[in-house]
C-alpha cells in the first residue's frame, strides 16, 4: 500500500469550519454524505428517538439509585460494626488502664485523667449511637438524595422535559443541515480529493504520497517564459515513485463548471506549479539541494508529469503539457511509465520534498 504524508486540504478545512459552528459529529465525508441523504429520515423519526432515549436514561438513573441504596445499606451496616468495634476497644483499654492504675502508685494521677478520657469517649458513642452514625454516612447520603431528586424531576415532567429535548435537537438538526450545505464546495472538493487518495492507496509501498503539498520560495523562483515570479506553490497531491513525480490537481466539477469560462483554468495552475517543482527537483541553481546516484552518463533528470484528475466530469479536449483523466483512470495512466529510479532513490526524492533544505 502507498506511504500517505499529509492530510487532503479541503477535509482539513471542512472540519475546522465544522468544529468552529459546533459541529463534532461527522469524523469522514462518508459521515456526512449519510447525514444530507437521510437527514428526512433523521428528521422524522426524532420525536420517537427522543422520548425513546428519554425513558431509556430515566431506566439507567432508577438502575443506578437501586444500586447506590443497596451500597448504602451495606455501608450503614459496615459503619455500625465499626462504631461498636470502637467502643469495644475502649471497653478494653479502659480495663486495662484500670488495672494497671490499681498496681501504680506514681503514675496514679496520669493514669486516672487517660481513664476518664476514654471512658467520656466510650460513653459518647454509646449514648449518641444514633448521631455518630449518621454523623459518618451524611455526606455518603448526599448524591443517593441528587438522584432521587432528578428521577423525580424526570418522571414528573417527562412531557415537558421531552418536549424541550425535541425542540433543541431539532434546531441542532436544522443548524447542521444549513452549515453544511453551505459548505457544498468544501464538500465536493474534500469528495473528489478524498476519491483520489483512496485510488492511490492502492499502489504498492513503492509509492509516495503527499497530500496538501505547498512550500515558499525565498527568493522567488523565476519563470522567464511567463515573466513570472513564484513565491510559493500548493498542490493537491504530488506522488512519488520510481518513474518519477506525479503532480495530481483534484477537481470534482460537473458538466456545466467544466463548460464555464468564469472558472479558473485548472491546467494553467499546474503548469506554474510543475515549473517552480521541476526547478525544485531539476536545477542546480541555489533552490536545490538534492542529489541522486550519478549515472555514467551524466547527471538524472527527475521528470514531472502534470495530472489533472476528474472525479465527476472532465473535458474531451487533450492539453499540452497537462493529462486530464478520470479517477478510474489515474492508476493506469501512473503505471504506463517506466522505472527510472531504484527503491533507494524514489525515497531520497520522497524525504527531499518532505523537508527540502
């Protein structure tokens, strides 16, 4: 399988602004292509779900206080034990030190003060036996109270408290619905990227892939053709292997985008950006640092070949310089070219983009 770096961009974006509008409950696009398709359903079926959940967390709280009463039981019990074992033992000390007063003469006074002190102790807890107790459980006694209280508060207001609970999840339904249908170009763009990263996890671990590639440039690099300075480039996806990089620019439009003139040219942004990356990989101007096994022929180009890649529609045209190709196609295409790199260097050229210096 292909070594993945990096997350796709607009799955990046679509979660911030998801998390920003108090949205935690989509963690894939898969997530949210199911809420838009049964978000009726969803809709529909809430009061039941509601009063369902309702009744199932008043059974859960009665389960629980069942089971805290029966604890408390038993410390009551326990605590009892503990008290006349107490009292014992001062029974006990008491004779003893009695004892002992009857065969001491010098430590008489002492002995007599440490006898009236247990025995005032002894007397408490047998004559307050009742006060001690609850005196020891009374903090213990405080949440048995809060939930008895809360079930009581439930079952007693149950309409009302399901009708509140109603209203709330619907306005977070409807919210959620609203924020994310007003990411629809977020969305189709997280689609189409996400369809292309799963496509070439299918390649062998020969294969690496950068997603959200970008990088700046200080100073510029400059495209004399163009009369262009490149300061920085970002690219969907760029795919290293054995027969050199794969630029892959993402775009997941329908017909009627494909056919519109207002919208950017896709091939345009590719062919800037492969200039600046070839420069990158290619030149041996100050921008680049990386060097690979030397042939005998002389030193190795590194070939940059530029893909658009359509997840929905794409246009019949061929442009230069730029394969456009659907996804179902982007496999095949990759794996037409030749090796012209070993294992070694394909992970060299790999590391050098992660972290080019």
């Amino acid at each position: 399988m292909t070594i993945v770096e990096g997350q796709i961009e607009p799955l990046k974006k679509l979660k911030e602004t998801l998390r920003k509008s108090g949205i935690t409950r989509f963690s894939s696009i898969g997530d949210i292509n199911r809420f838009l398709e049964n978000y009726d359903t969803e809709k529909k079926e809430l009061p039941n779900q509601i009063e369902k959940d309702f009744d199932s967390v008043t059974e859960e709280k009665q389960s629980s206080l069942a089971n805290q009463k029966t604890n408390f039981e038993q410390l009551i019990f326990d605590t009892r034990n503990d008290i006349k074992r107490e009292i014992e033992e001062l029974h006990s000390k008491i004779e003893t030190l009695i004892n002992k007063r009857k065969k001491s003469f010098f430590s008489k006074p002492f002995l007599s003060l440490k006898i009236t002190s247990l025995t005032r102790e002894r007397n408490y807890l047998e004559i307050d036996f009742d006060l001690v107790l609850k005196k020891r459980i009374s903090k213990k006694k405080i949440p048995i109270n809060e939930l008895e209280n809360e079930i009581n508060h439930r079952i007693k207001n149950r309409e009302q408290l399901i009708s509140e609970t109603y209203n709330n999840s619907l306005k977070e339904l409807t919210h959620t619905k609203e924020v994310v249908e007003d990411l629809y170009t977020l969305i189709a763009g997280a689609i189409g990227e996400n369809s292309v990263v799963k496509t070439l996890e299918q390649l062998s671990d020969d294969y690496y892939l950068i997603n959200d590639y970008s990088l700046e440039f200080d100073p510029p690099i400059y495209n004399r053709k163009e009369n262009d300075r490149i300061f920085s480039i970002q690219i969907d996806h760029l795919l290293i292997s054995q027969s050199g990089v794969f630029l892959i620019e993402t775009k997941n439009w329908s017909k009627e985008s494909v056919k519109n003139f207002d919208l950017r040219s896709p091939v345009k942004q590719v062919l800037r950006t492969s200039f600046a990356l070839f420069v990158l990989l290619n030149s041996d101007s100050k921008h680049t640092n990386l060097r690979l096994e030397r042939h005998h022929w002389g030193a190795k180009k590194i070939p940059i070949r530029n893909i658009i890649a359509m997840s929905n529609e794409k246009p019949k045209a061929d442009f230069k310089h730029v394969k456009v190709v659907s996804t179902h196609e982007l496999v095949g295409y990759i794996q037409y070219f030749e090796n012209v790199f070993s294992k070694q260097e394909t992970k060299k050229i790999f590391e050098y983009l992660k972290k080019p210096s």
